[in-house]
C-alpha cells in the first residue's frame, strides 16, 4: 500500500446533460498528470459538506494515500447539488450516476476504471447503477443494502407494513428540507432552498402506494436478474442490523461475482462500527481496488465467498461494546444441511421430524407486543438493539428444548413450517428465535415475519379460507450463532411486534397446529476459522468541536388508566462544528408511537425532526413533522414542514393524503 501526498477540492461541479449542476468532494492524489489513477463513486443524499463528512474523512485520504481518487457526489436536489429530488433510487437518480461514472472516466487524471461503493443507500444504489451496466463501472463494495428492496428494506417486510418506513419518510423531508451551504453556491443559497422546500415529496405518500411486490419495487432490485449482474461485489453486512440476508442472497445469486463478510456490527461501515470486534475496512477495500481498478495481481478473486463472524453467546445490554464470537471462512458457499426441531408430546422442541405436538394452540398477542424489538436498522449497540426477549415473550406462545449438552453452531436463514388458521382475511405472524441462557436472559438470534395474505407471495397476497388450516413457511433473517452447552434454544410465536411492525386492520389472533410446526435451523458445516484484521486506529473518525453535547433516551409508558402504549424516542446529535468549515449542525429527532393494546385502529406515528445550520451570525432552520395513523381501510399520512431564517419563518407546507389499505 503506497502513501502518496493528495489534496482535497473541496466543491467540484459535475455537470449534468440536462444542465443540472452536482456537487463533488474529490480526494486527489498527487501526481496524476503523469500517473492517471482510478476512482470511487459514493453517490448519497445525505450532504457531503455536513452529513458524512465524517466518515468520508476517515477513509477518502486513506484511499488516497494510496492512489484512488474518492469522489463524494450529493444527488440531484441534496447538499449543494442543484435541483429536486424525486424519490428514492428512481429511474433518474441512477441515469445521474451513469453520467457520473463517464464524467469520472473521462477526466485527466482518471486511468478509466471507476468502483462504486457506499453503506445503505450508498450500498443500494451501487448494486444498481452496476445493473444498469456503464462501461466504466468496474467493480462494487456494498455494505448493509438489499438485492430485493421490498423484503429486505425499510418498507415492508412479507407484507407487513414497517415502522421504520414514517420514520425514514421523516428522516428524508427533514434531510432534504435543508438548505445547500452558502459558502459553496453563493448568493444562489436561498433560491434553491426555496426551490427544494416547495417541490419535494414526501416519499411516504409513494411508498403506501405500493403495498404489494409490483414494478416500482422490482425496479433496482438485483435479484430480479442476478445472471445479468456484470461486475464483482463485495457485499458487506452486520447481523445487529436489519440488512443482514443481503450478503447471503447476493453469493446465492451472483455465485463466484460476489463475495460476503458479516460481521457482529449495527447499521456502520466497519472500521468503526458497534459491536466490536471491528475489521480493517480501509485495507479490505483498497485490495479490492486495486484488484479490479489497476489489475493488481493480489488475489481478491480468491477471497472466501462467505467469511463471517459466529456470534457466541452474547447478552443483551445497555450497551454492547464487544460480542464474543469467532471468525469463519467457507470457500464455496452451499445451501446448509438443516437440523429439525419439532413439537414434541410434553410441549418441548426436539431434534427429529415427527414430533406429536400439543394440538391445536390459541394465540392472539397484546398488540404491544415487541417494544424489546429494538430498530429496524440499528445505528447504535444500545437500546437501538434488541433487547432481553422475556417481556415480549409474555406475549408470545413458546417452545424451547432442554438444556444443550453440547453447543450448536449454526449459519444461514432458518425455516418454520406449519399450519394455522385465523376468522379473519388475514393476521400477521412473527416468529422469533431465542437464546435462552442459564440465568433466564433471552437473547434473540433470529426472527421472521409474514402478513398472512402474502403466504404464497408478495406480488398477488390471497386471503386466508375463515377457519381453514392453511400450511405456512416462514424463512427467518439469516444469522451466526453458536448456542452454548447448558443453553436452551426457544421458538417464539407472536401475533404483534410493535412498534417494528404495524398491525394488520383486524386483530383476529391464530390458531396453531403443533402437530405440524417444524423448525429447521442452518447447520454451520465445514469450515474454517479465519482472522481478519482489525484496524489500527481504534478511533478513526475525526474530531469536531462541540458546542452541544448529544442525547440520546428511549421509553415505554404504559398509561395503565387509559389503556395506550407509548414508544418515545428522543435524539439529538449535539451541536457540531466542523473545524474547516466553520459550519456548525444540529439535528433533533422526537418520535412517538401510541397503541391501545387492543384496539389496531387506535394505532398513531408521529416523528418530529429539528434541523439547525449556524455559521457566524447566520442561523438557518427546519421543522418537519410527519405523521401516520389508520383506519380499518386507509392509511391516513400528514406531513408539515417550516424554514426559518434567524428568527423568521420564511415557508411552510403541508401534506394530507389517505391512501386505502392494500392487506389482500
């Protein structure tokens, strides 16, 4: 790995063939008049100049020391970018991208052979702007994204309606009601934040349009056609966070053109993610580069297809600043050889696949059943995971076995087969499994859901017969853990998960015949353990002067006199100024989610974001709330936005729609 001096510009435009105008952040190595290098693409909506800077300046000079080129580019209406955006990975957002990768190509000092990398929507829209294939794009890291965005996102998840899609609707009308910065786009500021504030979407109304698999969920998802995939993924995920099947269904997919690495982490790329154990990201990546960027003859072709850490026991907690666990490689990734559990006479699980079972079993869980369901995607080890399972357990039919004598080691999505029957259309299914450790603690390992309509698939959901016992299979989010001996492995079934997902419009509850429940659990196999390299620098962010310090709380109230449940998040990130700017942020999140635990009506979202840029004696704001409740029939989403500058408001807007729900 070389060190070569670079520089930073900060403000490139990349201008597009509509004339719309992008901002760039480009890391520079030196001497590229003579020695054309590669480069990466990240491609975001989340602010170059405030948003990641951060992390961005924790790698690009890294990459840049070493002869890539980083170029940190806002999408069209984000950051200083010029115009509005239209949506999430939309057919114009990825034709930007291509455009981009050929600006990159043709650059003088680039050799002209771009990678493309980013985390989330970063790790989305790489995937597809490599489907799209522009010739210049040679190679991707992908960490924490999907390959099927209606599954495996924020959205829904087998036809269940997610959270976390009010809450990331919210996070976006806030991100995208800020204003570029003023030092870059000059007198041009106000204007264009005018512009932003009074033509963005607010993606929600969108998203509740299309309940089912349809075309607009199709569009970016690679495992439409894996075959046509054209360029080498290294595919990157956590198993504390929500995106963690991706790794597994792009080696599945793409075969020998992908390559998987999970770690212990939430919802951050690893060099700095929670929980540890860390792995040297910056050193991983810049192999892969120059592997497919500059031809290096270093062997990442040769790179396990799965290496992954199997998580060994560990406990929920405050915070979780370290899981034990070890690493493992597979060569070649096959489909798992499956041990069976099943019902056996006294109410038990058990290894075997003709269990007696206890008949049939009535379940109809309090709808606030999940508050120890942690996030959809985690951001932090804390209370953002999941927690100890036995409260939501109370509310949950159970089957554990005895103690293990021996430990069991497993990887890959476990599989739950059985029937059920419900009076109603439909109801939703979750399943949880669950370390069960010698004191009581339960940690959850595992856990799937299904809307019962969506059994057969997400594209034409079909009610369920009234009273008819229907065969269900549920595949579970994939997961490496080691169940200790003296350890009992639990299967939870509930009819609720709030607030992660959204009742169903009737609260029918379930029948389940015990007499026909297998679960089947992926065993580990042939293996061998690994290491991989933590990095160097245990704290590789840069530091910022803080003018506030950040908080953070999550609670549960029970209001026992009048029957509702509230789930209160509050964060707020500080006041930050960064040092070569001189731009100081602040972002405030409260959000609160209501049920009455019977009442699946009575259910309300309601999320309020406070967003404030100060520099000098300038002080610009946004308040944006967002808000979901429903009916039996209609989702019923409002949404108002209002920008000041200083002490004046200087817009508002608002949104309203009621969108019918789409359950069948």
């Amino acid at each position: 790995m070389s060190d070569r001096n670079f520089t930073v510009i900060e403000n490139e435009w990349i201008t597009l063939k509509d004339g719309t105008r992008l901002a760039a952040r480009i890391w520079m190595p030196e001497g590229t008049e003579q020695n054309p290098v590669p480069a990466v693409l990240e491609y975001l909506p989340y602010r170059k100049r405030d948003g990641t800077c951060a992390r961005d300046e924790s790698t690009y000079p890294v990459f840049a020391a070493a002869g890539i080129a980083g170029v940190r580019v806002d999408i069209r209406g984000c950051g200083e970018s010029e115009g509005v955006i239209d949506g999430e990975y939309t057919p114009r957002e990825l034709s930007d991208g291509c455009e981009i990768i050929e600006w990159i190509a043709a650059q003088p000092w680039s050799n002209g052979k771009v990678g493309m990398m980013g985390i989330s929507w970063g790790g989305f829209n790489c995937l597809q702007v490599a489907a799209l294939k522009p010739p210049a794009l040679k190679a991707v890291i992908s960490i924490a994204s999907t390959v099927d965005r209606y599954n495996d996102d924020i959205h829904y998840k087998n036809g269940c309606h997610l959270s976390a899609q009010l809450s990331w609707a919210a996070t976006m009308l806030a991100y995208q009601s800020r204003s570029p910065d003023p030092e870059l786009v000059g007198e041009r500021w106000k204007e264009m934040w005018l512009e932003r504030l009074e033509n963005e979407p607010f993606f929600l109304e969108e998203w509740l349009e299309h309940q089912r698999r349809d075309d607009f969920w199709r569009h970016g998802s690679i495992s439409e056609d894996f075959d046509g995939f054209p360029i080498p993924a290294l595919v990157i995920a956590g198993w504390a966070d929500g995106y963690r099947n991706t790794p597994i269904k792009a080696i599945e997919g793409l075969g020998g053109k992908a390559k998987a690495l999970i770690g212990p982490w939430v919802h951050k790329y690893p060099h700095f993610a929670w929980p540890k154990p860390r792995a040297d990201f910056h050193s991983e990546a810049i192999r892969w580069w120059n592997r497919w960027l500059r031809s290096e003859k270093n062997d990442a072709e040769k790179l396990p297809q799965m290496r992954a850490y199997i998580l060994d026991g560990p406990k929920p907690a405050l915070r979780r600043n370290e899981d034990p666990g070890r690493w493992i490689a597979k060569d070649a990734w096959n489909a798992p050889e499956m041990r069976t559990l099943t019902i056996s006479s006294d109410g038990s699980l058990a290894t075997g696949s003709s269990g007696k079972g206890v008949g049939d079993i009535y379940i109809r869980s309090p709808l606030d059943t999940g508050t120890a369901a942690g996030e959809y995607f985690t951001l932090k080890p804390d209370a953002e995971m999941a927690g100890d399972q036995r409260m939501d357990d109370a509310g949950s039919l159970t089957f554990e076995t005895r103690p293990l004598l021996v430990a069991e080691d497993y990887l890959g999505e476990p599989l739950l087969a059985l029937d059920v029957s419900c009076s109603a259309a439909t109801a939703n299914l979750i399943a949880r499994l669950v370390d069960i450790h010698p004191d009581g603690t339960a940690t959850r390992v595992s856990f799937g859901v299904v809307n019962l309509a969506h059994r057969d698939g997400n594209a034409r959901p079909q009610p369920m017969q009234k009273n008819h016992k229907t065969r269900v299979t549920l595949k579970l989010d994939a997961c490496g853990y080691r169940f200790r001996s003296g350890h009992r492995i639990r299967l939870s079934l509930s009819t609720s998960y709030w607030p992660m997902i959204l009742p169903p419009p009737t609260d029918s509850g379930l029948t389940i015949d015990t007499e026909t429940l297998s679960l089947s659990l992926p065993l580990l196999g042939e293996h061998r353990e690994i290491v991989v390299p933590q990095p160097a620098d245990p704290n590789p962010l840069p530091s910022y002067i803080e003018h506030s310090p950040a908080k953070t709380r999550r609670s549960v109230e029970r209001d026992m006199t009048k029957g509702v449940t509230h789930y209160r998040i509050h964060e707020d990130t500080g006041l930050v100024e960064h040092p070569g700017t001189g731009n100081a942020t602040q972002d405030i999140r409260d959000e609160t989610w209501s049920i009455a635990p019977g009442d699946p009506h009575s259910m309300t979202g309601v999320s309020t974001w406070t967003c404030i840029a100060k520099r000098g004696e300038q002080s610009l704001k946004t308040v944006s709330t967002s808000r979901l409740d429903c009916t039996g029939t209609e989702w019923i989403t409002s949404a108002k936005v209002e920008a000041f500058e200083g002490e004046t408001k200087i817009f508002e807007k608002a949104f309203e729609k009621r969108v019918r729900r789409d359950f069948m």
